[in-house]
C-alpha cells in the first residue's frame, strides 16, 4: 500500500473519529480514539513512539514523541487548536526528517 493510500484510509478513519466525538476534546482522547480505530482497521500503528535527535555522531534521547506512526510511513502529530501555527510544521517536519535518518 502507498503512502498516499494510506493517508487517505487515515483521513477517513480521523472523520469518523471527529464525527462520533464532535470537536472540544483533549488531543489524547482523539489520539486514543484514531489508534484504536486504525488498529481495527488492520494498519501496523505505534504510539508515542520515542524519537531520538541524532546531532553529529550522537543520538540524543530528547524525549520526542510521535503521536502515530502507522506502517512505518506515516507520522500523524494530533492537535486540538484553533488554527496550525509554523511551530506545529516545524515540529512534524523534525519528526519526518528524524525517522528518515534513523
């Protein structure tokens, strides 16, 4: 499966999960909700999976974490706010540029 097929399972899964659930809820609960949902759906999903920082020739375990990853080629990063921010790109950019490297 492509990653762009598995982007858009995703997607359908995530507006099932906003659809039962409605808007105003904590990123965990939407997390919980996608992961169980992507589970049954029969993709291989890893929850906050730990990304280290590789700097130089070092890895640092700098307590990152990926919200989901699922088949190894997709990072999902939840939010629950009003509008994304550059902070929010940048900070899921890392964590597709970091998996890359590992």
């Amino acid at each position: 499966m492509t990653e762009n097929e598995i982007s858009n399972r995703i997607i359908g899964a995530a507006i099932d999960v906003h659809k039962v659930l409605g808007p105003g809820l904590l990123e965990s609960a939407y997390k919980e909700c996608l992961y169980y949902k992507l589970l049954k759906n029969d993709f291989y999903v890893e929850k906050e999976k730990a990304m280290p920082l590789i700097f130089e020739e070092i890895v640092l375990e700098c307590g990152y974490r990926i919200d989901l990853l699922v088949e190894n080629k997709v990072v999902i990063e939840i939010k629950c706010v009003e509008a994304l921010n550059d902070i929010h790109t940048a900070q899921t950019l890392t964590y597709i540029y970091e998996t890359r490297r590992l």
